[in-house]
C-alpha cells in the first residue's frame, strides 16, 4: 500500500449515495424563509459545513437577524427525515472499509454534516465501531472544508503521525482542497457525487476515480 496508514472519506456522494436528498434539504429548508436558492448555488457549497453553507446563502441581513440559526435548524430535520428513509451506501463502499481495514489501514469518516445527522447516518448504515476507525463531523472543528481541520482530527483519533501516510477520499471541489491543505500523500477525487470531472479536474488532485470501490485497485498499483 505504499506506505499509506489512513484513508479519509467523505461521505454524502462519496461513500453515502447522492440521490438529492442534500441539495433537496437546502431547498426546503431556505423556501422556508423566502429564499429561493438556484441549483448552481447549492451545488458551490457542497462539501462545506452545512452551518456555513447556510449562511453562505442567505443575505447579511438575514444572517445578523438570525435566520441562518432557524434555517439551519429547519435543514437538519427536513434532511433527517429524506435520509432515515432513503440512506444507503454507495455500491462497494463497505466492501473497501473490509479491504482497508484487512490490510491495517484505517478508515476515517470526515462530513459536514452536524453530529446529529452524522450519528443517524452511520447507524442507519451500520458503519459503527467495527467497520469504521473514526467519524470526524463539522461540530468537531473550528472550520470545515477548504481548511484542513477534519482531516487532522481523523489523523488524532487514529494516531497516525504524518500526513505522507495519509489518502483522502471526496467528490466536491472543497474535499479536494482540504487535502490539498492538509497536505496528503494521495488526494483522490470520485466522480459519484456533486461534482463532476469538469470541476474536480480543475482543482488539487492526484487521482480522479470513478467509485470508492475503484480504491483497491488505485491503492494496490500505487
């Protein structure tokens, strides 16, 4: 495995299947307070902290009035509930923790999501300790995506020292430009989710692939 200890994945349309329930929760939720959000839009801030996201695209007057706390609150319960009753995993994504995890390299989850959301994901998965090192979530660092903060936090729940043994795992524009601020060994985009190889050929990369259960195959050659 070349060296390579730990892979971090993202996880809405890298290792969780994207069928919309992301940007469909943003929509209703900002509907809410008659904000009408474009697809081009949401599909900019995907990869970031939700909370940011919401603020991102509301106004500042909004913002200082404390609709994104409200909006915010209302998009967590409107993706809940699309999420208990379509969540599934992206085809060959469990059977690429298996692998990793058989060949003792670690397997971090990184998202944007709240710890809530987060947690109900991965139970309703049954991606609890077992099949997963470490979940590393947007409550749990000062700043999400672009900054590197969750990467490093899924390095410190798994003790692993160096970035240079590091892969990381995404398939929006800002998972790529952690990694890249991060500083990782491999940075690897997949082409299952929001964005699609026109953008993440544009942006920090070392592989682009089109599935995670494409990763055995990458890591085994590298």
């Amino acid at each position: 495995m070349n060296g390579i200890e730990l892979v971090v994945f993202d996880m809405a349309g890298t290792t969780v299947r994207d069928d919309g329930q992301v940007p469909a929760a943003f929509t209703a939720a900002l509907a809410e307070y008659g904000v009408d959000v474009g697809t081009d839009a949401i599909r900019a801030i995907r990869g970031a902290s939700k909370r940011d996201a919401i603020r991102r695209l509301l106004s500042e007057d909004a913002v200082r009035a404390g609709t994104a706390e409200q909006a915010y609150a209302s998009f967590r319960a409107n993706l809940a509930t699309r999420y208990r009753e379509t969540a599934q995993a992206v085809p060959g994504a469990i059977e690429v923790f298996t692998w990793l995890r058989a060949r003792d390299i670690g397997v971090a989850l990184n998202t944007g999501f709240d710890r809530d959301t987060t947690e109900m994901l991965v139970t309703a998965l049954g991606w609890q300790e077992g099949v997963v090192d470490a979940v590393v979530c947007g409550d749990d660092v000062p700043q999400g995506r672009p900054a590197p903060f969750m990467i490093f936090r899924c390095m410190e729940a798994t003790s692993t020292l160096s970035v240079a043994r590091i892969a990381n795992v995404g398939d929006t524009a800002l998972d790529l430009q952690a990694g890249r601020n991060a500083g990782v060994r491999f940075n690897i985009g997949v082409l299952t989710g929001a964005h699609g190889r026109d953008v993440l050929t544009a942006e920090p990369h070392t592989h682009l692939i089109e599935s995670v259960a494409d990763l055995p195959a990458l890591l085994g050659e590298s």
